[in-house]
C-alpha cells in the first residue's frame, strides 16, 4: 500500500475509444448501432472484469461476462458529448471545458491542391504519396516501397480530422518526419485548421514483407481556443502531470510534463508513478492502445484482450492511491471494432467515478457533457465553476459513503 506523504489529488484515466453505446444523433455521423463496450463483449463471447465491474462498469451498459452490481464500489454513469465531432482532440478538450460549436474539417476526398502544393513547397518535396483516406496500416503497405525508392512522405487521412503523414524511420529519418510534421502544423489553421497532424513513423519490411508502425508516433494538436480546465489548474499552482498524448493533445498548453508511452501497460506503469509523485498535482493519463491498435483495426479480440489486461491491473492503481484521492475513468469518443467502419465512433463514454475510502457508489445518470469531469477535478482542487461549463459530481461521489 502506499505510504507517500502527499495532499489527496484528482486523477483521469481516459480508456481512449472505449465508448458506452450510440449517442442520439450517431446515425447522422454513421454510427448508429455502435457500443464499443457492449459490442465488443459479445464479438469475442464475454469478458472477465472483476475489477471494474465490482466498480459498476456492468451498470453502465449491457456488457457480456459483467452483469450490473446492486452494491457497486464507485460512483458510475455516462456521459454524453455537446461538441460536434468524435475525434480525440475534441473529446478531450470537452472534458477539460472547451465545447466545440463546429466540427473540425474533415477531407473525405483526400486534401485539396493548395494543400498538398503548401506543404510541398514549404517542405521541399516535389511531391507527395497518397493524399487519399485511408487505414495506416494498410497506406504503408501500399506505398512503403515507393516512398522508400523516392524518399516522399505518405500523406492520408481519415474520417477524422487529421492530416496524417507516414515515413520511413531509416530512410526518410524520425527527425525530419517530425520536422515536416511541424511545418504541417503551423501551416494548417485558418479554414483548414484540423485538429491534428500525426506523424506515423514505421520500419521494415519484415521476413513476411510487411511495413509496421512504431511507438515513436507524435500528435501535433492544433492549440486550443481558450483556456481549458488545464490553464486554470496551472494559474492556480496545481500542476497537470500527463501520461501519454496528452501534452500533444493540448499542444502543451496548460501541461507541466506529459511522457510518452511505447503501450498501454507502459502507459500504466508511467500512472502508477505519478499518482505515487510526492509533488501535488493533477495525473491526467491517455492509453491508447485500444483506438491506435485495435479498435482502428476492428480487432475486437484484441481489444478485449487490452480491456482484460487494464482490469487486472486496477487493484495496483487502487492501491497507489491514498485516502482522499478522486479517480475518475471515462473515454473520448468511441471505435467500436465489430462494425464494418474502421473510424471513431460518436458515442457516449462511459463514467466511473471514485474517492479512496468511499467504498460505495451512486448512479450519475446520463451527464449532459464531457465537461462535468474537468468542472469536477476543479471543484477537488478547490475551484468549483471556475470554468462554469459543466456541472461538478463530486459532492455525489463523497456522499456516497
């Protein structure tokens, strides 16, 4: 257990793309039918979540393998997202209070030429691979031994708004890959401002012939709008400690330190550390194996084998907590990995929500938006509607007991 002198803090741990159903406008993106939780328990025959599912996690939607609890151990619910849009950068910003009217553009037809001629020309390429939407796993396959024969970037898209640009990390360099990506950043805003640039580095071929990404990836977000809960924590001397993407997807803004991961389990062990830190501060934390490998890949197998694996490890995170501290557990958007469509899914994400020594939970209903977490982890801090764009739940957690 652990024995660290420290004041109780407020911890997020972001499942990314572990989304709780359909939202009620999810047909208009696509999406109706999707429950990455609940569709995902079934594709694979049921999961084994002890853990969570002591938590409430079974209370939240169907999921087979984790019936409801009539005596769960935290505080759940869901939470429904106010923003247009269900991508990564806009589901965290929501949390963190920054609700988007607009959706970020998308290119569904791939970048229009003043794009793709800007950044050639801003980068020295004569030229550039793809420019198409497409899976990256799949581009890098198709292209990789063409880039590797004329040294230029593959860029793509998805249905999300990302201007995605994959390199070699031999041939072409990891440095100028981040270097390019850079450049893209700053030359997308305006009318083309998209929410983020992702440089995906990859090695090979392989004995089988195959390209594969690497863990080296970097998220060059588009920096937000206006302060976010983040910039009021640091105005107010509380740190923001992050694991993971997160520093990229605020483009550091409002992030003390932020490392990144090579997986989810590397990911929980840099959790682990932080919430043991002496220092005070916020431990804000991203896995993303679960939208970046599997659910992206519709590996639902996979993706059941990741949620199983972050369950067995919960006790080791209960348990680097000390008395006081407020842990809350949620998603972004969702991927649901059983439908034919390989993109994010609009759905709700699901809520668990708990303080060291309540060891009983209440139902938070259906949250109105994602930003009821970030108004929550203010009011911990002593800050309660500082932001004033969402609705704090932590009363209701402390009570609970």
């Amino acid at each position: 257990m652990s024995g660290a002198m420290r004041d109780p803090r407020a911890i997020v741990l972001v499942l990314d793309s572990v989304g709780a159903g359909a939202l009620p406008d999810a047909a208009e993106y696509g999406d109706e039918g999707s429950n990455t939780l609940g569709n995902t328990s079934r594709a694979v025959g049921g999961l084994t979540m002890p853990v969570l599912g002591g938590m409430g996690l079974g209370n939240i939607t169907p999921i087979e393998g984790v019936p409801p609890t009539e005596e769960p151990t935290a505080s759940w619910g869901k939470n429904a997202e106010r923003s247009a849009g269900k991508d990564t950068t806009t589901g965290h910003w929501e949390m963190m209070g920054l609700v988007l009217e607009r959706p970020f553009p998308t290119y569904p037809r791939g970048f229009p030429p003043e794009i793709i001629e800007d950044f050639c020309r801003r980068t020295g390429h004569d030229a550039v691979l793809g420019n198409t939407v497409a899976s990256g796993t799949v581009i890098i396959n198709e292209l990789g031994d063409e880039h590797v024969r004329t040294g230029l970037p593959i860029v793509y898209t998805s249905a999300d708004s990302v201007f995605q640009i994959a390199a070699h990390e031999e041939h072409y360099g990891l440095e100028r890959l981040y270097e390019v990506s850079e450049i893209a950043r700053e030359m997308l805003s305006g009318e083309h401002c998209v929410g983020r640039v992702i440089a995906r580095p990859f090695v090979g071929p392989d004995d089988t012939g195959t390209y594969v990404r690497t863990h080296r990836r970097r998220d060059y977000a588009v920096t937000p709008f206006e302060p976010t809960v983040l910039d009021l924590l640091q105005d107010s001397g509380v740190p923001v400690f992050g694991v993971g993407k997160i520093g990229d997807i605020f483009a550091w803004q409002g992030v003390t330190s932020s490392p990144h991961v090579t997986d989810n389990m590397d990911g929980f062990d840099h959790l682990l550390e932080e919430v043991a830190r002496a220092e005070q501060g916020f431990v804000f934390c991203n896995l993303v194996d679960f939208d970046m490998l599997w659910g992206h890949r519709n590996d639902a197998r996979a993706y059941a084998d990741g949620l199983e694996a972050v369950d067995r490890r919960m006790p080791e995170l209960l348990d680097a907590m000390i008395e006081g501290d407020l842990l809350i557990i949620t998603a972004d958007h969702g991927c649901d990995p059983t439908t034919a469509s390989t993109d994010h899914s609009r759905e709700h994400t699901p809520l668990i929500a708990k303080v060291k020594g309540v060891d009983v939970g209440v139902p938070l209903g259906i949250r109105s938006t994602f930003g009821d977490i970030g108004e929550t982890v203010l009011d911990f801090y002593g800050l309660r509607d500082r932001c004033g764009r969402g609705t704090s739940f932590l009363d209701d957690v402390r009570s609970a007991g």
